[in-house]
C-alpha cells in the first residue's frame, strides 16, 4: 500500500496527485491546440477516428471515458463546423456512423504535432526510463480501472 498512516494529507493521496496532474496536462494540450482552433476533447476526438479506435459516439465516449451525451454534444459542433460527418448505417436509426470530413483529415497532422510538443513539455526533464516507466504504470492502471 501507498501510505499506511490511517488519513494521509488529501495532497499526498496518488488519486489527488494523478488528479492534479491531469489538469495540468490538459492545460498544457489545451495551449498547444488553441492556434488550431481546437481543444483537447475534440482533437482526440480526431484522432481517435484517425487511428481507427473508434468511429460511434458511444466508442468515443468510452475511448475518452467521457458521458455519451457530452461526446454527442461535441460530435454535433464538430459537424457543424465541417471536421466530422455523420450518417445512419441500415435500418437502425439510432446507430450514428462518424468519418472525418477531408478538413479534419489535413487537421490531424498538425494536431499530431501540437500533442508531440505537449507531451515533450509533459516529460521534460525526466530521464527515459522514469518516462517508460510512469508510462507502463498509467496504462497498467487505466487497463485494471477499465474492466467491467
């Protein structure tokens, strides 16, 4: 166990720390995306149709471990603003296929690099092995938190 004392400090709890931290790699991404004109949700919402992780809303709420309904918001404004198209497969109306328009598809090179330069920002000055390792420690756990 991390700490054995019966109530650690909120700031020393891992849970608060990875918390902490996740505001300050969004941030980060944030700033690297704003001269494209995208935050951070809607560029991994790109880029997860790029990499072929997901092509429904519900795939994209689960990839981004968002609200169905929040992801569907964003799919509408990303439509509306001519980055993604949406459309009906067979006789399911409620089935919402989603491909990237060709504006999106020329966006993703440089969300790309706006992600690379803010993880270069997220690592800098730990060596690569603490890097690889903080690395397979979060996907361990993402992998473990992820399960039913």
């Amino acid at each position: 166990m991390y700490d054995s004392r019966p109530d650690p400090k909120l700031s020393e709890r891992p849970g608060f720390r990875v918390y902490r931290l996740s505001q300050t790699v969004r941030a980060s991404y944030a700033a690297h995306l704003a001269p494209l004109g995208l935050g951070p949700v809607e560029a991994w919402i790109l880029m997860l149709m790029r990499d072929g992780a997901a092509r429904q809303p519900g795939e994209l709420a689960k990839a981004l471990g968002m609200d169905p309904g929040g992801v569907t918001r964003m799919i509408k404004r990303m439509a509306a603003s001519g980055l993604v198209r949406r459309s009906r497969r067979g006789d399911d109306l409620r089935s919402v296929h989603l491909e990237m328009a060709p504006k999106a598809q020329d966006l993703t090179l440089k969300i790309a690099a706006a992600v690379e330069r803010a993880e270069r920002e997220f690592v800098e000055g730990m060596a690569f092995q603490d890097a690889t390792l903080l690395d397979r420690l979060l996907s361990e756990r993402l992998e473990r938190t992820a399960r039913p």
